[in-house]
C-alpha cells in the first residue's frame, strides 16, 4: 500500500495558517491532519468548522479532521459543511447505532469515515465498527497535545489489526522517523505527524524520511 504523509496542523504557526499548508503541500504531504478538540473528551481546546472553512480555501490536499470532542453525532454535519474530506470520530465517545447513522450520512456525502481509539482501548472494542468505517486511526500517544512520546503498545494494535482489515490503518501521535518505520512495518500505511514534520529545517527531508525511513 502507498504510504500517506498527514502532517497535522496542531504544530503550525496558527498565525499564518495558509503558508504553513502550502510549506506542507510543496513538501509532498498527502492528507492534512486537522486536529479538533473540545476540552472535554481531551483536556485541550483547538478548533472547530470555521478554521476548517478556511483551511478548505487554503489547499487543495484532502483535509483528514479528527474529531477529539464529545457528542461528535452533533457536529458531524458542520464539519461536512465545512469541507472535510475524512472525518475520524473516537469509539470512546459513542455507541454503535450512531456510528451507523454517521456512516450511512458521509457515504451520502462522499466523505471517508474513520474510528479511532486511544491507546487503553483494547482493539476488540472497535471490531464491531470495521464494516462500517473507511480507515482506523490508532492512537499512539493520549490524544490532547502535539510533541508526546510514541506509546510502543500502538505497534501491536497496527499488526493485530493489519491481519484483519484491509483498509487504511492510520498512527498519530508520536511519529518520526524512527517510529515511522515501526508502524509501517507492523502495517499502517497514513501516517499523521505534527511536531516533526512542522519543527523540521527542511520539511521536504522531513516528509521523506516518514515515507520511506531514509
Ligand atoms: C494528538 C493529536 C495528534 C498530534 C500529533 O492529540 O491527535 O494528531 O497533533 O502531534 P505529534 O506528531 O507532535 O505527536
Ligand atoms: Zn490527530
């Protein structure tokens, strides 16, 4: 599978948004990661449609938004609105049946679906939710902040996975060049990385060295 490059706008200049994304596109990123949360589901407050919005105008890559927030059946709709082309909603923050409904609503749309899970939850709880779901996000450090350490539990949650769902299997959090190699290997195939991709000299490298491990 061709490997995804995400980099996550969390680690930008939020100053100067747009350049940051062209800094990005230029680089040869794939996807952008949009990370929005709630200060409820995660003790951290970022951003909500409006930003995405304008993210929108600002590229042309896919914009991949994860949804770290309470209740997201809610604002499902607005981040639709907004233009988001894949949306990843956390099983920690919803049952089955409305999964279903969000599904059955981005197909409509022709948005991609994720489902992620932080790292205490046990991969068996979202084995229910596979038919229903584009790709799986499998968290890599406690979802809030940008610049954690890679949580190595991720890595056997990606192989258990891989043997079983043949779709995209994204990692976020934690990723450098170093641990990009250990979830490519176990089967992952998009990566989402903030702090490395946008604290790197040369962002190019940057995204290479995630892609191929040089
Ligand atoms: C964490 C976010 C991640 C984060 C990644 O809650 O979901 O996407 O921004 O940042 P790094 O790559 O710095 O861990
Ligand atoms: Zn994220």
């Amino acid at each position: 599978m061709r490997i995804k490059i995400a980099p996550s706008v969390l680690s930008a200049d939020f100053s100067k948004l747009g350049a940051e994304l062209k800094k990005v596109e230029r680089a040869g990123a794939d996807l952008i990661h949009v990370d929005v949360m709630d200060g409820h589901f995660v003790p951290n407050i970022t951003i909500g449609p409006v930003v995405v919005k304008y993210l929108r105008k600002a590229t042309s890559l896919p914009l991949d938004v994860h949804l770290m927030i309470e209740n997201p059946a809610k604002y499902v709709d607005d981040f639709v609105k907004a233009g988001s082309d894949m949306i990843t909603v956390h099983i920690e923050t919803l049952g089955l049946g409305e999964l279903a409904a969000i599904a059955k609503k981005l197909k409509a749309k022709g948005v991609k679906l994720g489902i992620s899970l932080n790292p205490a939850t046990p991969l068996a709880k979202i084995k229910k939710t596979l038919p229903l779901v584009d790709f799986v996000l499998v968290m890599s450090v406690n979802p809030g902040f940008s610049g954690q350490a890679f949580i190595p539990g991720a890595i056997k949650k990606v192989k258990e996975l891989r043997a079983i769902f043949k779709k995209d299997i994204s990692v976020d959090g934690g990723i450098n060049h170093q641990t990009a190699k250990l979830v490519r290997d176990a089967g992952a195939n998009i990566l989402a990385a903030g702090s490395y991709i946008f604290g790197a000299k040369n962002t190019k490298k940057a995204i290479n060295s995630l892609r191929r491990g040089s």
